[in-house]
C-alpha cells in the first residue's frame, strides 16, 4: 500500500501517514517546557506511542506508558485541563490537545 500524502495543516500539529494507515501527530505545544509532542495512532484510533522532545522524562516516559493502548477520546477526556501548578496547562493537557488535532 503506498503512502498518503500528509495534509496541509496550522502550524501547530503536522500529519504523516504510515503503510499500514497509523497516524503520526506531530504537534509543537503550548506552555510547557517541552519542545515537541509526537503521537502515534493506529487505524482503530488507539494510541500506539508517545514521546516528547525536551521536558520532564520520567514523567513523559509515564505518559506514554499509561496511554498505549487506550483510545483516543479516552485520552483526550481524561488529561485535558490538567494544569501544572501556576500555568494554564501542562504537559498532559497538551497531549490532549495534540490529541484533538486529528
């Protein structure tokens, strides 16, 4: 199966298409220390991988560990508004958010 083109998108999140029609989410956050959010979804909308380039690693690593496997709404309902101490956001809540751009 060939590959599907990446559509045109704001600047904040970025599509890829993988063979086996997984979605990658590249998504430039908001608020928090991390630099980039990277999620991998399968066909059937659940979360495969997650990882963010630059931050908390131990607490990304929990993320992803706590996220595969579950589906996307799921995700999106249960960490967005979670905010990290005096900041309008974390890195949960843009998880959900990236989460959202699909």
């Amino acid at each position: 199966m060939p590959l599907r083109k990446a559509p045109v998108l704001a600047d904040a999140a970025e599509f890829c298409y993988h063979a086996a029609m997984a979605k990658t989410i590249k998504f430039r956050p908001r608020g928090i220390c991390a630099q980039e959010i990277t999620v991998v979804l399968n066909d059937d909308d659940t979360v495969s991988d997650v990882s963010f380039y630059g931050g908390c690693d131990g607490n990304h690593r929990g993320l992803n560990a706590l996220c595969k496997g579950m589906k996307a709404d799921e995700v999106i309902a249960r960490l967005e508004g979670i905010r990290c101490g005096y900041k309008n956001t974390s890195c949960p809540d843009q998880l959900a958010q990236a989460l959202k751009t699909r």
